[in-house]
C-alpha cells in the first residue's frame, strides 16, 4: 500500500470515531459506567504533566524535559491489540516496532533508525540475543519510549534511545481484574491481577498469565506460564520498600523461518512462491523453550524534605533451549537452489543450542533538591550503577540437502550438541551526576555527566565519558522550545568474522524542538535531531552471517507527535516519524524503513447507565525498506495496516474484541540482501472477557 491509502484509511478512521460525538454530547451522560475502570488511563492532557523518569530518573513533567518522550500506558496498548512489546511501541513516533515481523524469541524496535535496547524499571532487562525470554505486556503498568542517546543516565544505552518497561507494584487499594482470552490461531489464555493491603503499611500483588498458542507458523507454539509476585512495604511516611518476584516459563519455537527471496519476495520460475505458513523445521524438535526467574528490590527512602536516597537491584536466571532449522540463501542469495534440481533443492542447517544467561544490576542514586538564588531551583542527582553478567553456551550445528517444496521432516537430522561449553561474561561500573536547573518556574537546563568501565576477560578494558546538555523554556501560549546535545557509548560484546573483539559503539545527537501544550488535553512534539555514530556491528558481505563494524554513520530526520481528549470522551494520537541514514565507509547495509506515521483514535459512548461502549481504530504506516548488498539491492515495499477495537463495559464485566492487521494484508516486514525474507504478521482477533473488581 502507498502513503496515500494511509492517509485515506486515517481520514475514515476519524470520520468512524467521529460520527458518534453528537451522541454523547446529547444530554447523555459522559462519564463510564464503573469509576475505577478508567484510573489508570493516562488521557492526553494527564501525559502532558506526567513524570518523566525514565528521561531524567526524576519526578520531572514531559513538559519540562528537553527530551521527546512516550508514555504508553496498559490500557492503551490493551485496546490497541498489543501481545508482545515490540507491539506496545507501534503506535509511537520515530519508531519502527518488529521490523522483522512478528517474532516469538525476541522483541526488536529500532528508534531513529537504530537499534533500541530495552530497560525495565530503570536498569538493562536484555543481554545478549537468543538467551532469554521475551518479557510479558500484561506485567507492566506503561511503556516509556525515550527517543535519543541515554548513555548519561543509563550506561550503556543505545543511541538512537531505549524502551523502558515499568513493573506493576502493589498499591494500597484493593482491586483487581480476572480474565480469559480466545483468538486467531486457537490463542487460549487466562490472566489474573490481584491487588490490595494485607496488612498496616504492608501491600501485595500477583500478575499471572498462563496461555495455550498456536501461531501463523505451522508447528510453532507460543505457550507461556507467567507468575509475578510483589511486595510493597511502607513502615512510615518515608520509607518505601519494594520487591518484585518473576517466574516464566515459555515453550515456543521461531515464527521467522529465513525463507529465501526467490520463491517470496521474487518468483521461482516453475515453481510456485513459498506457503507463507512455511515450517522447514523438525515437528517435535525445533523449539524456542525458556525458563526465567528473575527478583527485584526498590528502595526509596526520603531523608529530608530536599533529599531522597533511591536503590535498585536485580538478580537474573535464564535458561533456552533453541533448536532450528533453515535454509542456506546465504552463499548465492541470487539463485539458493542447487543446480539442476529445477529450483526444489536447498541446503538446510539445523542449529541446536543450550544458552544460560546470569544477570546482576544495581543503581543507587541521590536526589538533592536546593536553591543558588531568587527563582532559580537545582535537582542534583548523582549515582552509580552496576552490572555483572555471564552467558554459556553448548553448540551443535548440521547441513543437509532437502527439497523445499516437499521436506521429508521426519528424516531431517538432529546435531550433536557440543559437551564443552563457551562462557563470556561482563562487568560494567558508572559514575553519574546531573543537574537539574528551573529558573524563574519557566525555563529548565539539564546537565549531566558519566564515566563507565567495562570489562571482559580476555579482552581490552572500555571507558568512556559522555556528556549530556539540554535546555526548554515556556515562552508563552504553551509552546516549549528545546535544545539538547548528548552523547552516547555502547560497548559491544562479541568478535567480528575475522576475530577482532568488537570497539564500543559511540555517538552524539544534536536536537531541537518544540512542545506545545496550550491547554490540559493537547500535547504536540515536534523535534529535529542529527546523529553522528560509529563502530555500529553490521553483516559482513563476504559472511552474510557474521559482523564487521561500520565506519561513521549520519542519520538525520524529525517527528511529530501529537495527542488530544476531544470532548466526548473522544482520545486521538497521531504520529510521523522519519530518518535518514548516510554512510560514508559502508556501502552494503540493512536500511530501516525512512518513513513511519500512525493515526489512532478512541471514543467512549454511553449505552444506558450501566453500559458503556468503547470503539478504538488505528492506522499503520511502514515506508519501503533497502537492503544494499554485494551482488543485489532488495527493496521490501511498504505497507499500511489497520487495527480496531469495540469493546462493552457494564457492572464489573468487560468484554472487548481486538483485530490487528484487520484486513488480513499481505506483505513481508523485512527482506536483506544477504539472501532471506521475513513474513509480515497475518491479521489476529481476539476476544476477551474479564472481571474486574
């Protein structure tokens, strides 16, 4: 689909939504029928005023922060049909979310055009690929989307901004929602969320999640079994204590299959294309299984009124067992099939691994909260974070010759996984401090500053200083400008094709902007940034399935993104996203998609006094995607894709019906040049009915 048909399929989306405000403007009563319901929707004028912590690590609104952020709340990207967390972030600007499809191992976004790390609750969550679980939408209460380089802060962090997932905790209420799903692909869960006091000071929470899955992919399961206990202890007004227990346990498998382009994306002559349900696996072998236990404790403890203590630690366990097969496009991507089997015959390699991954983390900062002056305020935070982990992995791989269009499965082999394991491990130590100046209540400086080090056996030592500079001031009618310099650095483990351990990846970002938020429902952000990066790991052309390191790297662009509660109960986001890659010693490279945009709206509609009615529709919008390689550039066309809601509320019941990709497109989100494809999700409907309490 082209950009026109997106912004046709917007215009229907307003017009949809629209058409029911008289209704609720006609004397009928606004407000839902069940008034807890809605607590913890954070409409658009609340987002406005939200704290932006995963931005500063302090209480500080969006509209004082030099910095584009995204709240994602839970019951946004529950209505929007969301089941993974590279799903939660599609409706957000200047992000591309499963630019390689839907993918049951892994959840990838990249911001900017640049590969996103994903943080939970403030400290790293993912170490390595293909060594853990994906984490579950259902356990979190928001998503925060930090758009640009946030090194200073977190360490470590990826320069085109990271995805921070943030932890129910237990509050001193009780409620709570049970319920069960049914959708596409005989999808079949039960969900529960407890909430409430169990004692003075003393509050509990269980999140759970137990689901029975089939996906799009022939014999790949998405079964998961999810446990998340927590505990939230206040002793007295200024002590909070909190800790949070994890158990999941997944049996899945891998929804990409690495198809090769001639029979997908290009024609295979005298043969028909690739069944884009293909499996080339072993039924019963091929597997993507994990098993995580993971605990937290928070501590915040106010020590004065203008000085507060935070600390933060996270143990990690993690077990995979990833078994697979696919087939080799790779070393003639042109034409994969051998010679004289009239385009049927393919090598395919079978991968077996056994991975452990241990993870610990801890940040423990200082918030001091002084005054230098009539009207002018300072916020000093100063830390330090820690972070140990160790990966082993036992390995087995295999290649044989199968017929694509007819594979014998039960005769595919199985390799012989290596008794010797290979064990990397990391740690990494930083020193930040950062000011946070208000002068006069109108115009805010952020300063900050950090040294890390980071350390490998049997590899150099990295360490790095980075800097951080922002100002926004209000200079009437709502509107914000903003300025921000900032700078980043990612140390990258692992060894390139011929051996060399890889270089840290480094960067820095000039941006400037403008927030406009002229009354308490409207927020709009409009900002343009220039990032300078190198050292960014890339496939090697002359070892599709190895790494070298690019030289230095350009991306310019810029975003809009806007949201507003019209009256009527009527919630609309519209986002636009685009990037611009220049490379100056890399010819071959994977390009993200330039352009991104999304539209969506939602509208509330009274029934009678103890129904109400919820319709919610999004478009999607994907640019066309290039992949430069040695012997031929690919170019996966874009794609727009509508998603809905309806959903009807009475009492404590809920019963809600979501369609993602609702007019079942076809298309593939991503094809390389190095030889494979990689099928777009097909349309998925679920049904849910829940009691809350």
């Amino acid at each position: 689909m082209t950009s026109s048909k997106f912004l046709g399929l917007s215009g229907a989306v307003l017009i949809a939504l629209t058409s029911g405000t008289a209704w609720a403007a006609d004397g009928a009563p606004t407000g839902t029928p069940d008034g807890d319901r809605r607590d913890d929707i954070i409409v658009t004028g609340e987002r406005a005023k939200q704290d932006a912590g995963a931005g500063t690590k302090t209480a500080t609104p969006l509209i004082e922060t030099p910095q584009p952020i995204t709240i994602l709340t839970e019951d946004m990207f529950r209505a929007q049909g969301a089941i993974s967390i590279s799903d939660t972030v599609r409706y957000a600007a200047g992000i591309t979310a499963n630019p390689y499809g839907r993918d049951t191992r892994v959840d990838s976004f990249a911001i900017r055009g640049i590969d996103a790390l994903q943080f939970r609750d403030g400290m790293r969550d993912i170490f390595g690929s293909y060594v853990s679980t994906t984490s579950d939408p259902y356990n979190f209460s928001r998503v925060e989307v930090v758009r640009g380089p946030a090194s200073v802060l977190f360490g470590q962090g990826s320069i085109g901004g990271i995805v921070n997932l943030v932890s129910k905790t237990p509050e001193f209420t009780t409620r709570g929602e049970i319920a069960a799903v049914y959708g596409s692909d005989n999808r079949k869960e039960l969900l529960a969320d407890i909430n409430g006091p169990i004692a003075d000071g003393l509050a509990a929470r269980l999140v759970a999640r137990v689901r029975d899955s089939d996906t799009f992919i022939d014999n790949v399961r998405d079964d998961r079994v999810m446990i998340a206990p927590s505990l939230r202890w206040q002793p007295g007004t200024d002590t909070d204590i909190t800790l949070l227990g994890l158990y999941q346990n997944d049996h899945g498998g891998s929804t990409p299959q690495f198809l090769p382009i001639v029979g997908t994306l290009y024609d295979n002559p005298g043969n028909p294309r690739l069944p884009r349900t293909l499996f080339v696996g072993k039924p019963g072998h091929d597997r993507y299984d994990g098993r995580l236990l993971q605990g937290t404790a928070m501590v915040k403890q106010r020590i004065t009124d203008q000085i507060e203590l935070n600390l933060k630690a996270r143990y990690i366990d993690s077990d995979v067992s990833y078994f697979t097969h696919y087939t080799n496009s790779y070393s003639n991507p042109t034409d994969p099939y051998l010679a004289g089997s009239n385009g049927r015959l393919i090598q395919l390699y079978s991968d077996d691994k056994l991975a452990t991954l241990n993870v610990f983390t801890t940040d423990n900062n200082l918030q001091i909260k002084f005054d230098t002056g009539a009207g002018i305020s300072h916020l000093l935070l100063v830390g330090v974070d820690y972070s140990w982990n160790r990966f082993t992995e036992r390995y087995g791989s295999g290649v044989e010759t199968v017929d694509l269009y007819n594979i014998d499965r039960a005769a595919l082999s199985i390799p012989v996984i290596d008794p010797v394991a290979a064990r990397q491990s990391q740690k990494q130590l930083g020193l930040y401090v950062q000011d946070q100046i208000r002068f006069a209540d109108r115009v805010s400086v952020v300063l900050g500053a950090r040294r890390d080090h980071v350390s490998s056996p049997g590899v150099p030592s990295d360490n790095a200083t980075t800097f951080r500079a922002g100002i926004i001031g209000e200079i009437g009618a709502g509107i914000s400008p903003f300025f921000s310099y900032t700078e980043s650095f990612q140390p990258i483990a692992g060894f390139s094709t011929g051996g060399s351990a890889f270089k840290p990846q480094k960067g820095t970002q000039y941006e400037a902007g403008v927030k406009w938020q002229p009354d308490a429902s409207t927020l709009v952000t409009v900002t343009g940034f220039h990032i300078r990066e190198s050292n960014r790991p890339i496939a090697d052309p002359a070892n599709p399935l190895g790494q070298i390191q690019s030289g230095e790297l350009t991306t310019k662009g810029f975003e809009v993104e806007a949201t507003r509660t019209l009256p009527g109960n009527y919630e609309l986001s519209v986002n636009y996203g685009y990037n611009k890659l220049e490379t100056k010693d890399s010819p071959y490279f994977d390009y993200y998609p330039r352009h991104n945009a999304s539209i969506w709206g939602m509208k509330t509609l009274p029934v009678s006094d103890a129904v109400s009615l919820r319709l919610g529709a999004g478009v999607r919008y994907t640019g066309n995607r290039k992949s430069v390689g040695p012997v031929w550039t690919i170019v996966t066309g874009d794609n727009t894709l509508v998603d809905a809601l309806a959903e009807l509320e009475w009492s404590k019941w809920r019963l809600s019906v979501n369609a993602t990709n609702l007019f079942n497109q076809s298309y593939f989100a991503s094809c390389l040049s190095r030889g494979d494809c990689f099928i777009g999700a097909p349309r998925n409907v679920m049904g849910t009915l829940a009691y809350h309490f």
